[in-house]
C-alpha cells in the first residue's frame, strides 16, 4: 500500500514494482525498476527517502530515520531480505546481507558487500569496494572484481523482475495439485560458492582464490563473522 502523510505522497517511477503487501509512507522518491518486497516498510514520516534507479528492497525490510534525515539508496544498491536502514546512505551497486543492520549517518561506499546478520553502527564510513561483517562490523577485505560482477548479475535479476510482475503477478486459487507437464525454472544464477566450483572438480588456482573468499548464501547472505570464524574452527571427525 503506498499511503500519502502529513502531505507529502510518494513518488513511484511507473516502471517499478511496489507489492501490495509492502507500505510506503510520505516524502519517499522511487526510482526506475525498483523492487520493493512484500512486508517492506518504507517509512518518510519524518524525513525523505530517495531510493535510486535499479534497486531492489526485499521482503520485511525496514527503511527509516530520525526527524529531518534522508535516506538514499544510490543506483542499483541491494538490499536483502529482512534488512534494516536506519537514517544511513547506501552507495552506488553496494549489497546489505540478510537481516543486516546499517544505523544512523552510516555510510557504505560503492561495491561494498555488508555481510548477512552484520551490525554496521552509528556513524560508520565504509571505503567503496569492502567487505564489511560481524556484530560490530568489522572491514575484513577488499571486494574483488569477480564479486562485484557476481553481485551485479544478482541485481540485475531483481532489476528485470517489475516487469514480469507487472505482466503476470495476479491473485489466484490454489491448486489442488500439481498439473502434468509443469514447466521447471531454469537455475540462471548461482551463489557464490557455486559459481566459483562450477566443474565440481578441483578449482584452478585463480578459481581456488576466489574460493577462499567468504561464501554466500542467495540474496546477499555472506556469512556474518561469527559464522565466518566458526567455520574456521577446526572439525572433529566422528570416531
């Protein structure tokens, strides 16, 4: 639902898609192919929201600021299911993992990745092109150039997805089970672990480096560092 308040209406570029299930609130500018997920909540009650061309908002995310604060997602920014932006600036192609928390007058920069579960705290300013985890967010590496091109062909599926909506999202019945012939979905983008070990086999040595950085999960979901050192821990065999 998108709602006007205290009168400011949002702006909605008519090429994104906003669910009916999602709420937008007042002084929020929405840009060209934006994807606002079900449960999304969008609040400019207090301050402005501008979200940029080609970003994606995900299901149950939150976006909101203390009174007089805006809020940009610059082009393209990612953000995953169940995120929270509180007041902060989303650079230009950056992904926020799911369930992250990015607070007030943060920044992260170009082409960063935010880590699934991450706390980014006040007032953080993160580089372009870093890797950003754990509770409290720590910068543990650069975001190589396999990474961004893997982040931004996670993008541009969600950047391509309003007009499908658009063209075929409609209230149904169910089924009551499932018909002969059913059409499968074709797997047309991997995670990061899996695009990186494609053969299965033993992964070149350019392969093997890219495989050593942390792996992902769908929709933004690196391992917060808490399950990045765990999985550093050494594993017992069973006797």
């Amino acid at each position: 639902m998108i709602y006007e308040f205290d009168g400011f209406r949002p702006v909605v570029h008519e090429s994104s898609f906003i669910h009916p299930n999602a709420t937008v609130t007042g002084n929020v500018t929405i840009g060209r192919d934006v994807y606002v997920g079900p449960g999304a909540a969008i609040r400019g009650d207090w301050g402005a929201i501008v979200i940029e061309d080609g970003c994606n908002v995900q299901e149950n995310c939150t976006i909101h600021m203390f009174p007089g604060v805006t809020v940009v997602l610059e082009t393209s920014a990612h953000i995953g299911h169940g995120a929270i932006i509180h007041g902060a600036r989303i650079c230009r192609n950056a992904m926020i993992g799911m369930n992250a928390v990015v607070m007030d007058n943060a920044t992260i920069g170009a082409e960063c990745i935010v880590g699934a579960l991450t706390f980014v705290p006040a007032e953080m300013q993160v580089p372009a092109r870093k890797l950003v985890v754990g509770s409290p967010a720590k910068i543990v590496k650069d975001v190589s150039d396999d990474m961004v091109a893997w982040k931004t062909e996670g993008t541009q599926l969600y950047q391509a997805l309003p007009a499908r909506l658009h063209a075929t999202l409609k209230p149904c019945e169910p089924l009551r089970e499932i018909p002969a012939g059913r059409a499968e979905q074709p797997m047309s983008y991997r995670t990061w672990h899996e695009a990186n070990n494609a053969d299965g086999g033993i992964p070149s040595e350019g392969a093997k480096r890219r495989s050593e950085e942390p792996q992902n999960a769908p929709d933004g979901g690196i391992p917060s560092g808490g399950a990045k050192r765990r999985s550093e821990e050494p594993r017992l065999r069973e006797s």
